[in-house]
C-alpha cells in the first residue's frame, strides 16, 4: 500500500497539484487524501470506500485507475492471507455475538413481562366501539320521533 501512495503523491507533486486543491476537486477530505498518501489503510472503517477513493484520486491524477486498483486488490490479498484462520474466525464469533440481542430470562412469578399490543388487534378494538357507539346512535334514534320519545304503549293507545 506505500507503493500505492508514494505513486498518488509523486504524481500530484509533479503535477503541481497541492493536496488542499486536490481535496476541494475530488471533494474528499484532506485528511482522507494524506492516510491514502501514507498508506494508512487501518484509518478506514470500510475498504470498498478506501478503493472508491483510491479509484477517483488515480483518474484524477491521470493514472491509470483500473490498474492502482488491482494492485491495491493484490496488496489486500497478500496482506489478508497472512492473519491466522483461528484470528478470523474469533473474530467472526465476537461479530454474532454483537449482532444477536441477548434475551433476558424472566421469571413468570416474579417479573410480569407487557407484551405490545397488536396492530391488527388495536384496529379490531377500535372498529368494534366504532361499532357500538353507531348502534346506540341508531337505537336513540328510532325510539325518537319529531323530537318526542315515544314507546310501544303511546303508539298502541294513540292508534284507538
């Protein structure tokens, strides 16, 4: 990877580009352009991004860019294949680890657990007072006429 960067910055000193102008060009920050320069790749959380910025410093440079990035793949490999199988697959163990969530043991006579409502549930209770209140309404409704209460006695009677 020195190799790598050595040939970035001879190329842009030679070219009279200074790294700040190269920084606003590319838009990628100064501090990003001097750890490629220096081959400070453990800088990097992400190495498809590293390539990606390798990639448009080289084409802006006017070097050949498919060319660094296959001698930046080289160099990963070589650099990959000499951590020991017993390292990665640790590794690989303390990564699942992080991504499942570990899940409290709960007793049930001790704690009491709330389980969300459902979705599909939470509607059902609400169609159904929807529901209820619209057969009250209804019911309030027939048994009013003209603003008078009436009942089955009144209509009867008045009907002699």
């Amino acid at each position: 990877m020195n190799e790598i960067g050595e040939l970035l910055r001879s190329t842009r000193e030679e070219s009279g580009v200074s790294l700040e102008e190269a920084s606003g060009d590319l838009e990628i920050k100064t501090l990003i352009l001097e750890n490629i320069e220096d081959g400070n790749i453990g800088c990097f959380k992400d190495i498809f991004v590293l390539k990606d910025y390798i990639y448009d410093y080289a084409k802006y440079l006017g070097l050949e860019p498919d060319k660094i990035i296959d001698e930046f793949n080289e160099y990963l490999f070589e650099y990959t294949s000499k951590i020991p199988l017993e390292d990665i697959e640790k590794a690989m163990k303390e990564q699942q680890k992080e991504e499942i969530p570990q899940q409290k043991i709960v007793s049930p006579y001790t704690n009491s657990t709330k389980k969300p409502i459902n979705k599909v549930v939470l509607l059902l209770l609400i169609a159904l007072g929807v529901l209820v209140v619209l057969i009250l309404f209804w019911s309030v409704k027939q048994i009013t006429v003209n603003n008078m209460t009436t009942n089955m006695i009144s209509y009867v009677d008045s009907s002699r």
